[in-house]
C-alpha cells in the first residue's frame, strides 16, 4: 500500500529470485474503492481516459472498481503463460459466479455452476464420445478358442528351449479345466494359481477361465505373509502350483487347500488324461468374474479387485489393433508379475491374435529383453517406466536396430527424460504411456508419447480407449471448467464389479454415474 510499497517489502524479505516469476506471489488481485478527486479547470470539459497495459507485472492481475451501479475493472495477463481465449473463459468464469452471488448471497459457495451449456456439452459428452462395438457377451477364453481354430500349428507359447502350438496349449488347459469342473469348481469360484514363469502358468490361466472360475494370481517372489493375507481373504478351495509355488507357500496353509499339480516335466498329473475338447459351461456369461487381482494401492493392506469378462472383452477389443495389429507373429515377451494387472495385457494379447507368448526366465527379463525375439523384433514390449530405464542403462549398442517395436509404459508416471532418450535414440520404436488403475481393467487412457506432444516437460496420460469415460469433479461431484483442479472420476465398461469382501470400500469407489448416457452406468473414484 502507500506506505508500505511492494519494492520495498521485496527488499527486506530478500525472497529466493527466480527469472520465471515475480518474487513472493504470482497473483494480485486489487480492490480500488479509494474516492477519485474531481479535477476541474476553467473552460473546459475533463473525462478519466482507459490507458492500455502492454505488460503485465504478475502471472494473472484482476483491478476491480465500482463506477455507480457498476462493477468495472480489467484482467491483466502473462501472455508467456496465457492465451487469450482462455483468459476470456477465466473471466467469463468469474462473472458467473459474481452474479451468482449477487442472485443468491447464501447459497454455498461450491453450488455455484461456473459452465454454461457449450463447455458442459464439450466436457461430459463430447470428449467421451468413446462408444464403440465390442462382443460384450463372450469370454476371454472363448476369443482364444477362436483364435485356435485358426491357426492351430502356429506357435502360442515358448519357453526357453520348449514350445507349444495353439493346438496344443488349447488342449492341455482343457484336460485340466475338465478336471476342475469334475473338483466342483462353478462360475465365479476363485481358484488360486501359485507358479513361476513358465508355459504352465498360460495352461493353469486357461484352465480356470474355461472352467468357469476367477484365477487369483499369486507370485512365487511375493513374501509369504502377503500371499498368506491373500489366501485368506480369496478364500479359494484349490490351489494350482508348481515347485516354486508350493515352496512360497507354509505347510499350513497348503493343507487347508485342493493342491492341483501344474509342472509337467516329472511323472503327468492325473489331470493329463482327461478329454482335450473345449468345456461347455452353459451358466457362464461374460458378467461372471475372470480374475481377482490384488492391490494395496495406498492402504498397504492387499484388496482383492473383481474383474468380469466383459470388461476384459472390451479392453482387448480395443487393444488389439492398437499393440497387435501386425500379422508377422513376433508376439509379446511375459515380463511383469502376472499378480499384476499390466500383465494380463501381454499375457492374452498375442494369444488372441494368432501370435507368439515369450517368457522370459525370473531374474533374466531385461538381459533377455535386449536381445529380441530370437533375432526378431517383438512387436509389444510392456514393463513399466523403471524397468524401462534400467533397460536402457543396459544397452550395449544404442546403434544397432532396435530388438522392439513399441513399448507400453504402465503402472508408474512416466518421465519426460524417458521419452527424450528413446525418441532421440530409436525414433521408430512407440512409447505409449497407458494409465489406468486396476479397479478398471488393466488401462483406460492412453497416450503415443513424443517430444512434440509432451508438453512443458510433461508426459500426459492420453484420451480414454473405448466405451471409457472420463470425468474430473470437484468436491460436490461436478465437473470442473477447463484448466481447474478435479478429481478423477472413470466410468465406462472397464469399471470393475468393486472389492472381494469389501462392501463399505466398494461402496465408497464404486459410484453410479450421474453423467452415463444410459441408465446404470458406474464410475471409479480415483
């Protein structure tokens, strides 16, 4: 104020300097209600005059005055950090909620509606004009069976030395899934599966899905105690493992479990005799549960996840011609944790499009990785961020062809550094940054990273994939204008059924949809 200037409070303060701002804060706002004297001169006739600003001293500057029964003022910008049009929208923001006010002085603050009908419209339908056709009424299982009818000789599945045609795997996960049935298992029964990387684990997968149950995957690596808290809440009655499997686990808890063997290279399971057609389970739909994947997220306490059929249809639906699309066969190699939902991304995408699953031995991914596909390049590498970093400090030759063709980047934020080095070093191999928790299903935005289009140094997370929405609200569940702070809201058919044994949190997350086009619509509170 006029005693105390602005300059002056800098230089006693002495704040850190930094070139991109003003010191001590980036917005002012004034009130100018001071009385203006009234200059008179003989003769003639005196009018105040608007001088135009051509620089502004802060990032945003609002003047506010009342001129008789008008309220006037003007909005200064940084045009380094603002366009126009949306400062314009900032200050038609403003003067919705000022009249707002002025209409109702004691409504809540948070009930005043700053969009009008074209933002509205532009926010909630227009940037979610996701609909697409998918065949929402079969099952994941049942796209595989498909695939195998064409092409049955083609290789599925390798590891290491070992491999298997579609033919064969399709015939192996049937003798056992006829076993399950026999074992009782039903519909949305969850089976457990405990075994390290290998063919047996994609054989195990199938089985229950064919069976009709929801696998819960547990990693042979995973301390003891989670997998302990997993078992108890999953509350399965059987078990399939291997070795490692059985050797992760405590005597105790094996002994309250149906323990079907997997590893085939000893003497064969009883199970290895039983018919190899496909199981026909008359009561299974597309809304009965293919997996029970857990996560802590931010509690650190495991939550098992339920994921149905159909939102899985729908992902693939729209994964496929996005990570497979090329009919070369050079497939995907099984990298990630497959108690991890991004890894049911390259676990079933090749396998529904007639290429080749590669698993790559525990503790050998990445040298492994670096190699490609026998000489081939894969066609879908997906890890997350910190293992792609790590890949690239293992690189030998960053001027030899590159081993991948793209690489799907999930479960972490990916850095700007990341994007720089691949994009400069392999210009032809795809960075694509996929978002999405696992409460709905595996991705649901997605972005093809470049250095063009990753603005300010920042990796965005994309638009969302199909039959996906998405929505950002403010504490009262309303949308937000553009270029505000929300909450992230996820609607759409990849929303999962909610939380095993978890009603008060399912309840809590799991929302209707006020925005869905049609009636019972859910969404995901982020």
């Amino acid at each position: 104020h006029q005693d105390v200037p602005f300059e002056q409070v800098v230089e006693r303060l002495n704040p850190p300097r930094r070139l991109e701002h003003t010191p001590l804060f980036q917005v002012m706002f004034a009130w100018q209600n001071n009385e203006r004297g009234e200059l008179a001169l003989p003769g003639l006739q005196i009018e105040p005059v608007q001088m135009a600003a051509d620089r502004s001293k802060f990032d945003l500057e609002l003047g506010l005055s009342e001129a008789g029964e008008t309220i006037e003022g003007a909005l200064g910008y940084a045009t380094a950090l603002f366009d126009a049009s949306t400062i314009e929208r900032y200050a038609g923001y403003l003067v919705k909620v000022l009249r707002a006010m002025a209409a109702d002085a004691v409504q809540p603050m948070g009930c005043i509606d700053m969009l009008d009908t074209a933002e509205r419209t532009l926010l909630l339908q227009t940037w979610n004009a996701t609909a697409a056709p998918y065949p929402e009424n079969v099952c994941i299982h049942q796209l595989f069976e498909a695939q195998v009818r064409k092409t049955p000789e083609a290789t599925a599945v390798i590891y290491e030395e070992q491999s298997l045609s579609y033919a064969d795997l399709n015939a192996r996960a049937n003798r056992l899934a006829h076993h399950l049935i026999d074992r009782g298992v039903n519909p949305d029964d969850r089976v457990a599966i405990c075994v390290e990387r290998s063919m047996a684990m994609m054989v195990g997968l199938l089985a229950i899905l064919k069976a009709g149950g929801a696998y819960v995957p547990l990693d042979p690596a995973y301390p003891s105690e989670r997998l302990g808290q997993i078992l108890t809440d999953a509350a399965p009655s059987i078990l399939l493992s291997d070795a490692a499997g059985r050797g992760a686990l405590s005597v105790q808890t094996l002994e309250n479990l149906i323990v079907i063997e997997l590893d085939m290279t000893a003497l064969p399971p009883v199970w290895s005799t039983l018919s190899a057609t496909d199981p026909q389970v008359p009561e299974l739909t597309s809304r009965h549960l293919a997996y029970v994947i857990y996560t802590s997220g931010s509690t650190g306490t495991p939550k098992g996840v339920m994921v149905e059929h159909q939102t899985l249809i729908n992902y693939f639906t729209w994964a496929q011609p996005e990570y497979y699309a090329d009919d070369h066969g050079n497939g995907s190699p099984a990298t990630l944790s497959f108690a991890f939902d991004g890894a049911v991304t390259v676990l079933f995408g090749p396998l529904l499009a007639g290429q080749s699953l590669t698993f790559l031995p525990f503790g050998q991914e990445l040298t492994t990785l670096k190699h490609g596909n026998r000489g081939r390049p894969y066609a879908s590498v997906k890890l997350t961020p910190t293992h792609l970093r790590m890949l690239r400090s293992m690189l030998i030759d960053p001027t030899a062809p590159a081993p991948w063709e793209q690489f799907i980047l999930g479960g972490e934020p990916l850095a700007f550094d990341d994007v720089l080095f691949w994009n400069r070093t392999y210009p032809d191999v795809r960075l694509i940054n996929e978002y999405g928790p696992t409460e709905t299903t595996i991705g649901c935005t997605y972005h093809s990273a470049t250095l063009s289009n990753c603005l300010a140094g920042q990796v965005p997370i994309g638009r969302p994939i199909a039959n996906t929405r998405l929505y950002l609200l403010d504490g009262y569940g309303q949308p937000v204008p553009l270029g505000a702070v929300g909450e992230l809201y996820i609607g759409g058919d990849g929303v999962a059924r909610g939380y095993l044994n978890r009603p008060d949190l399912t309840s809590e997350r799991f929302l209707d949809d006020p925005f869905a086009p049609k009636a019972g619509g859910r969404m995901y509170r982020t």
